[in-house]
C-alpha cells in the first residue's frame, strides 16, 4: 500500500473520530455517559451507585423490551468509566464524553467528584441526573441541567430534627463530627440551623480531616460534654473507625447517630452486636410502601436485584436506578431525546416510583419534602425504619444501652 | 493537665503504629537509597493477609504477622531482585522511584480486584478492649500496636547490630563498592534488605488492619506517612523511625487536641517543610550517609 493512501485513511479515520456526534441516541439506543469510582477511596459506594445503574438499565432492556419514546422503542446503553474516586480524572473522562456527544450523564459519587463534573456538563449544555452529590454548591449555582435524587446537604436533617423532638427523654443537646469536605461540611451546617431552629442546643462542632487515623483525642472531647446525641456527618471509613473508638474507649452517648457508615456490610462486619441500636440515614427502604411503573414496588426492586446481582443492596442501588428512570420519564413526556426538551421534563417531572415520589427542587436538587432521608437504626441485627412514623417499622431505641451492655 | 496527659498518651500510641509502619521504608531508603512508593502497599497487602488468616484459619492478627511477614518477604526479595534491579540498572537510582509509583498504582488496583472495594476491618475479641489508668483510658489494640512496634523495631536493631546480615547490610548501605571488592554479594544484600522492609510493612499491616478500617486505597496515606517519619526521624534506623513515628504520632495528636483535628494533616506537612529547611538529614541524621 501506498505511503499517501495510508495517511490518507489515517486522516479520514481521524476526522471522522473528531466529528462531535451529537446525537444522543443511535440506533434506537438511549446511552448515558459518566464515570463512577470503581477504584479509589470512593469505590465500595461508588460499585453501589454503578449496579443500581446497571440494574436499572438490565430490567428496562430484558424485562421491559426498551421504552417507547415519541413511537420509538429504546434500549438503554451505559457508557460509564472508573473515575478512581479522583476529581481530576472524573473530569478528563467527562470531557472526552462532552466532546464525543454524549448528552445524557449520570453523576458519580461524592460531592468533589460530582461538583466539577456537574460543571462541565452544564457548560456544554448536557444534563446530568445523579444520586451521588449532595453539595450545596451543586445545586446554589445558577446550574439548570443538572438534578440530584437527594436533597441539598443542608436540607437534608429537618427529618431527623423531627425525630429527636419526638423521642422520650427530650434531646436537649448534641454534638456534631464531620469530614471537612464539599459534602459533609454543608451537611453538617445545615443540622447545626435545623437544631437551632428546633432550640436544641450543639455542644461541639467538629471538622476532621479527609484522611483519619485516630480520633482519640475527639472523642476525650466528647466523654467530657457528653450529648443526647452525636451525630457523625463523615463516610464509611470514618464512621466505622469513630465507632470502633468510642468502644475501646467506652465513649456512651445515648444516641450515635451517623449518616453514612452503619447501612454497609462493611460495618456491621466491623461493629458486630456494637452496631446495634446505631442510627443512620437512608433515602429509600425495600421495606417502604412505595411503588410505580417499572420495578413495581420497593419490594419487587429488591427482589428483582437480587435475583441478578450479588453486592449486597443498600438504597445507593435504588437511587441510582431513579436516575435512569427518570430520564426515561422525562423523555416519555418531552416524546423525544432533545436535550433542551428533556431537560424541561425533568425540571417538571413528578411521577410515582418504586423509590417514591420523584420531584425536583427549582435548583435542581431532590424535593426534601418527598425525597428526604429516613432514619433507620439496626436492631437485633436487622435495619429497621424508626422515622417517618408513616413508614416505621420499629419504634427508636432511645437512649441506647452502654456499650459494655450491648447484646 | 490531666486532658495534656491524656493527649500525649494518645500520641505515643498513634506514633508506635507509625513508626512501625515507616522502619520499612527507612530502611530501604537507608541502604539501597530508594524512595519505594510501593511501602503502602506492603503495608495494606499486610492487612489483607492477616485477614484472610483470620477469616480462614481463625489465626490472631498478633500470630499471623509471622507468615504475612515471611510471605511478604519473599515478595520483597522477588520484587527487588526483578524489578528494582532492572531498573537501577538500565536506568539510575532515580528511575525506581517512577517504577515504584508506577508498580503501586498496578499493585493497588490488583488488591481491588482481588479483595475488592469495600472497607475491611479486623476484629478480634480484644478489639473493643480498653484498659484504665488511673485517669487515663487506653485502646487495647494501640496499646498492643505500641507493644508491638517496640518488639520489632527491638528485633530490627538486634538484627542489624549483632548477626553476620546486620553488618553485612550496613557495609553495603555505607560502602557499596568496599563491600562488594570484600566479597559481599551486594544484590543479594539489596535484595535481603527490600525482603526485611516488606516483612516488617506487612506485619505492621496486620497490626493496622486492627487498628482502623482499610482498604486498597488507604495504601496512599501509608506511603506518605512512612516519608514524614523518615523526614522527621532520619533514615535508615530503626531507631530513627521510632522518634519520627512518635514525633509525628504527638504532632497529630496535640494538633487534634489544641487547634482542631482538621487541622492535622497541615500540621504535619508545616513540620515536614520545616524540617526539611533546618535539619533534612532528620533527628537522627542518616547513619550511612556520612561514609558515602
């Protein structure tokens, strides 16, 4: 072969690779880009948000034959990388993505990772849905096409505010520890306004370092002014590592209340009988009484996940499969894969699911009045709902026993 | 006072497992005079061996740390005898420390792969003990971090002081071409030597994994802490990774106490920089350093 003809190929091929294709679909074929942390610190949630998306995509292709979309059937096609849990990797993948025409993203997990991604998105006039950020700064910003499942961080602890005014003896006092991150800070902020709205006073306020070895001298911190309640703020790692100090050092509060950490496997491993009456956050409950189209009820999402996937469900599972629900919601009602025309479905978009009702905030964020989180607390080994009343399965432990009691 | 002792105890504590996790590094950066990236992952594959020990065969993390220790030697030796050495030969001293960066980003996703993501703690019975002194409260699985710290940095300096391989490494570490023109075989030593620092990470990584929750990623934080303890203490001497650990392990810890646990980290890296200006060769200074 000639020398010419091969760079004339190599040109062609090149130019044809540089081409934006702008499309969103191809081939009756609905794919959404993004990267997850499959690697890095961020993994062991970051592989829960991946298989709820894949969850999603799996029963809408193989159960549900595509989705009819302005008289056309769809099938759904993931286009997610490994972000390794680093911002500035999320951020090349996302914009080698934006520059291949992707229009359709699903977000990451944690908040550092989403916050730049989100903006790159948005300046290039994509949308992302995703239920991995909660930062305020992802949804106070003027952005219009990115939408989270969860509410903003600070609006995120009226829920458990009203379950400490219910419980016997009155909360009176707590303290809060938080991981000095884009996340956790706000959410920790917005606890401190919702308990001084409430009249409950915050003994200490916390901020530890995203890497954390010891917290000893915290918790001498805490047996010194000792609080009704302390609420953690910080992410698995630092939970279980809190947890297991305040143990050893027989560190008793009549409530530990930590938002992420006590839902994972990885903790009760860590915790055993300790991890007992320990409360936590979640967005969504297989035993909830949601249902809709799609899975049907929480139970029937439940069922379906794990009869093809192995990682043990937590809600990171379901919420990640409403992100690609609601796309396809919103397309239904737009009837059609424009981005400008999908985005204002979404904006307006309000249906029934199996995770509940899905709406979303002016700034995008997840309604905190339908998608706020519930309060859960393991006993006797299983999770049970404590708040909402609406949806509780068991009434809250309060105060909890001294650890040295635990059984 | 009582809350400054409390503090300082805490210190110490945090600072044996430092120093534990660091005389590895010290160690090869010592004799060979390689900056190994790869430590953390010695440490944290360490932590997964105990594990597996333990979930296995029901081996307290305390018995396992022999033969994490032994297999991590032959890995080290291996290592080093491989790759370690094609690279300083066909390139320089400088180059390992790219293929050790490069080697710790492969080893790290291939623990990933192989244990997976998720976060992994050891627990045995005494994991949730605590021991009373006076006003005083101690975890018992740093106390036991401590213990064992001590124990094998005691070893480490037997070993190097008084067997026929402790002289042999510290000729080779101050006078490679003497030791070599004397009949020592100096990639053998090299490669004795990374086995020793990969034994002595994992086996602290046993420790570790009972200490505080880990996972492949945590290998990061066990790499730069090994490179603060030598900056701080000196290289090349259990003895110097002992104060550097404790050093490092009081800064955190009155850190945490006095100004904010957030605050930390910038502490230990203000002090990093600040030891860097004044005394680089650390507290202790470097023992082989002078006759090279």
């Amino acid at each position: 072969m000639q020398r010419r003809t091969i760079l004339k190929g190599g040109a062609a091929l090149a130019a044809l690779g540089a081409m934006p294709r702008m499309a969103v679909a191809q081939e009756n074929m609905i794919t959404f880009g993004g990267s997850v942390p499959m690697t890095g610190k961020a993994a062991e949630t970051g592989m829960n948000v991946l298989r709820g998306y894949e969850c999603a995509a799996k029963f809408i292709n193989e159960e549900m034959g595509g989705v009819e979309i302005g008289g056309t059937t769809y099938q759904v096609a993931l286009n997610l990388f490994d972000d390794a849990s680093d911002p500035a990797r999320a951020s090349s993948l996302i914009q080698r993505q934006v520059d291949e025409g992707v229009g359709f993203f699903l977000g990451s997990f944690g908040s550092a990772i989403v916050l730049p991604t989100c903006a790159i998105t948005e300046t290039a006039g994509r949308i992302m849905v995703q239920a991995g950020g909660g930062s305020d700064q992802i949804f106070t910003q003027g952005r219009k096409r990115v939408f989270g499942i969860f509410p903003r961080a600070t609006r995120q602890f009226i829920s458990s505010v009203n379950m400490f005014k219910e419980l016997d003896p009155a909360v009176k006092t707590v303290s809060i520890i938080y991981t000095n991150d884009p996340f956790s800070k706000f959410q920790a902020d917005g606890a401190v306004a919702s308990l001084a709205e409430a009249g409950i006073e915050v003994l200490d306020s916390i901020a530890l370092p995203a890497e954390v070895s010891d917290v000893s001298n915290v918790l001498t911190t805490i047996r010194a002014n000792t609080p009704d309640v302390l609420v953690c703020t910080t992410h698995d790692n630092t939970s279980i590592l809190i947890a297991r100090q305040m143990i050893s050092s027989q560190t008793n509060v009549p409530m530990l209340y930590q938002t992420l950490g006590p839902q994972t496997e990885a903790y009760q491993k860590a915790l055993g009988k300790y991890a007992n009456t320990v409360v936590a956050q979640t967005y969504w409950d297989e035993a909830a009484n949601t249902s809709g189209d799609y899975f049907g009820s929480a139970a029937d999402f439940a069922a379906y996940y794990r009869a093809n996937f192995d990682r043990e469900l937590t809600y990171h599972m379901a919420s990640g499969a409403v992100c690609i629900l609601s796309y396809l919601e919103a397309a239904k009602a737009a009837g059609t894969l424009d981005l400008d025309p999908v985005r204002d479905a979404l904006a307006a978009l309000d249906f029934k699911s199996f995770y509940g009702q899905v709406r979303f905030t002016e700034d995008g964020d997840g309604d905190p009045s339908l998608l706020g989180p519930m309060l859960i607390q393991r006993q006797e080994g299983t999770m049970k709902i404590i708040s909402p009343k609406t949806n509780a399965s068991a009434e809250p432990i309060y105060p909890a026993p001294l650890w040295d009691e635990r059984t | 006072m009582t809350l400054f002792l409390q503090t300082t105890l805490n210190g110490l504590m945090l600072g044996g497992i430092y120093a534990l996790a660091a005389v590895g590094f010290s160690l090869i950066f010592g004799v060979i005079g390689i900056v190994n990236l790869t430590h953390g992952v010695f440490v944290i594959a360490g932590a997964y061996l105990a594990l597996l020990f333990y979930t296995e065969l029901g081996l307290d993390p305390l018995l396992s740390m022999l033969p994490v220790g032994a297999l991590l030697f032959a890995v080290g030796w291996v290592y080093q005898r491989t790759i370690i050495d094609w690279a300083i030969s066909r390139a320089s001293v400088e180059a390992s420390l790219v293929v050790t960066f490069g080697m710790a980003m492969i080893l790290r996703n291939l623990l990933q792969l192989w244990f997976g993501p998720d976060v992994q703690t050891i627990t045995p019975f005494y994991s949730f003990f605590s021991i009373s002194l006076g006003p005083f409260r101690v975890d018992m699985v740093r106390l036991v971090a401590l213990g064992s710290s001590m124990v094998l940095l005691l070893g480490l300096t037997l070993l190097l002081a008084r067997t026929h391989f402790g002289r042999a490494m510290r000729a080779v570490a101050q006078q490679p071409l003497a030791a070599a023109l004397s009949g020592l075989n100096v990639k053998r030593i090299h490669a004795m030597t990374f086995g020793v620092s990969a034994a002595l990470a994992g086996a602290s990584g046993a420790i570790i994994g009972i200490v505080q929750p880990f996972s492949a990623a945590s290998e990061v934080a066990w790499t730069l802490n090994a490179f603060m303890v030598v900056v701080l203490g000196g290289v090349g001497s259990p003895a110097g990774a002992l104060v550097g650990g404790l050093l490092l392990g009081l800064i955190n810890s009155y850190t945490a106490q006095y100004f904010g646990p957030a605050l930390t980290q910038a502490a230990m890296f203000l002090v990093l920089v600040l030891m860097l200006l004044l005394r680089p060769t650390g507290l202790l200074g470097n023992p082989y350093g002078e006759s090279r």
